[in-house]
C-alpha cells in the first residue's frame, strides 16, 4: 500500500488535520511543526494529493472566464494574461464564451457556476446585460475586465480619454476634416465603443470642428469591416484627411483600402487606431497603446488575492495607463490635398 497522510502524521507526531494544514501552506501552523511535518513527508515520499486538498478546503481550484470572444486579438492576449497567472498558481480555467456577435451576450446561467469554480473573471461584456448582475450576485470572488460595475473589483483603462487623444493627435497635425471609423451602433453595447465616441466628440467639439454625419461609418470591430467603412469615406464627395478607428484592427482594414485606391497611409489620409496590436508597429499603424496582456494578468492577480482570502479583501478597481504611439500612418495635412 502507498503512503497515506496518516503515516506522515504518526511520523511527524502531530494529527491528520495539522498535515493536511501544513502541506497546504495554510497560516495557521508554527514554522517548527511545518518544517517537521515537510521533513516527514520528504523522507516518505508524500505529495499531498490535489483532490484531497480541495476537497479539505471546499475549494474547487478553478475560475470560470466568460467572454464574448476568444478569436479577436483584444480578447485572446487579455486570455493570455489570465490563463498564465492561473496556471502559475495551480488553478484551471473554466472557459465560458459567446461568439455570436449579434445575440444578446447571453452568459452561462448562474447557477451553473455554483460549486464549479472559486471565482470569475468577465471580459468586456455589456454593463447592461441583466445575466452579468446575475453572476457578480452569485457572491463569489469576482473580477471585471475592460468594464466596471459598482463597487465590483474591475481592470480596465480610460476609454474617453484614449478617444480623445487619438482625435487630439489629429487635430494636433492640423487635420479638420476627421472621420470616425466606429463599431455598429445599435448592434454592439461594449462600453468601450461608446466611451471612445465621447472622447472623439470632446475633442472635436473643443476644437471647434464640425461633426459631419457621413464621417461616421461602422466598422464592426473587424479589419473586413474597417475595409468597408474606409471604402465608404473615400467615396465621399470631400473625403476625410485623416480618419480615427476605434480598434486597430479595423485601421488594419482602412489601411487595405487606402493602397487597393492608390492611396499611402500618412501621405494622403492620416489613420490612427486603438490597442497596440502585435501587427501595428509591422504596418507602422499609429496607435493609442493599452497593456492588454497586464489586463489579464492584473486581474487574475486580484481574484486570487480574494479567492485564497479567508476574511475577505477590500478590492480595488484599476485603470490602467495608455500611451500614443506615433508612426507612419499619421502626418501632417497637406495644404496641396
């Protein structure tokens, strides 16, 4: 027969329970019985066995993560962050998703999760969706990431304020006529769409710079439809000088455009985007950077400080700085355009 806890325990003089504490790395045990303890469990050969442990601690070892993509580059590198955090502390990752981007971002039902998971981590799902108050009223340790909702712990950055730098960027090169390549009003209801519009429209209006209706074209939140927005604003009778994207990915698209009409980003019509994207600095994209990846890896930090909190933790939300990243997209007007 293998070696049990008991055989530890008999070894080490002490009970069963003041293994099974020590061996966890739980407080409440003096460093001199521990180091016992440690050295009765090396000299057999014990390893204390996960599934008893969390069995002990009525803990599953696991964090749900809902999200409304997994593909798109914003999501997948804020899922890196977590999943390296988690995996680092020995804790699996439950993924719960929802990837048809016209549904209503309909979450996991709450109950599911009891008795599943130690805590939950939610990426960028709409503020409003009923189903997300559902689960942060669950009671479990809980994280926000890209939004936030009450006093519910949350990392995310200044959305306003990376729209209106962007636009700002702009207006600083001396462009006037500034378009928008957006998300898709009335079909998304990410915050962070509506909050880079407030910033965009500050901008403008403390400019004193017109907001022109078919300066405004969706884009969906995809290079295709950056693309297709692009492709729009070049049809316009007087085009834009300089166009704003709420994500790189669609810059990506509008920059697809700009070269199939003969045109030269920065030479002809200044783009800047939003993320920092891996491919930007490649496509020399001028962009508002966020640490993404921080994002993830910063929120897994915070619920595990409250899933392995025995008195609970006064946590905190987050906002995280971003930064412009000047490159060859973006320019100076031409008087001569």
């Amino acid at each position: 027969m293998g070696i049990t806890i008991r055989d530890v325990a008999q070894a080490a003089g002490v009970s069963t329970a003041t293994v099974s504490r020590a061996l966890r790395g739980l407080a409440n045990v003096d460093e001199q019985t521990r180091t016992r303890v440690e050295r009765a469990a090396a000299e057999l050969d014990y390893v204390i066995s996960p599934s008893a442990s969390r069995l002990a601690s009525g803990r599953t070892g696991s964090v749900a993560v809902i999200t409304p993509y997994i593909a798109r580059w914003y999501f997948s590198t804020v899922l890196s962050g977590v999943e390296s955090t988690l995996q680092s502390a020995g804790m699996d990752l439950l993924l719960m998703t929802v990837s048809n981007p016209d549904a209503q971002y309909r979450l996991p039902p709450a109950p599911r999760l009891r008795r599943r998971v130690d805590g939950v981590l939610v990426i960028a799902i709409p503020t409003d969706d009923p189903q997300l108050a559902d689960v942060i009223n669950l009671g479990l340790p809980t994280s926000l990431i890209g939004v936030s909702v009450g006093d519910t712990p949350s990392v995310k950055i200044d959305d306003v304020h990376a729209g209106r730098m962007a636009t700002q960027h702009l207006i600083n090169l001396g462009h006037q006529r500034i378009g928008l390549i957006s998300a898709a009003p009335g079909r998304t209801r990410f915050t962070a769409e509506f909050d880079r519009h407030e910033g965009f429209v500050e901008a403008m209006q403390e400019a004193g710079l017109p907001l022109v209706p078919n300066y405004e074209v969706p884009g969906y939140f995809t290079t295709t439809g950056g693309e297709q927005a692009m492709t729009e604003l070049l049809a316009q009778r007087e085009r834009p000088t300089a166009v704003f994207c709420m994500s790189d990915e669609m810059a990506f698209g509008a920059m697809r455009a700009l070269r199939s009409h003969g045109l030269q980003p920065g030479r002809d019509v200044s783009l800047v985007g939003v993320d920092g994207h891996d491919m930007s600095e490649l496509l020399e994209l001028t962009t508002i950077e966020q640490p993404v990846h921080d994002m993830g890896r910063i929120a897994a930090e915070a619920l595990l400080v409250q899933v392995n909190s025995d008195d609970g933790v006064d946590a905190k939300s987050i906002v995280l700085p971003t930064r412009l990243v000047v490159r060859g997209s973006t320019a100076s007007v031409n008087p001569v355009y």
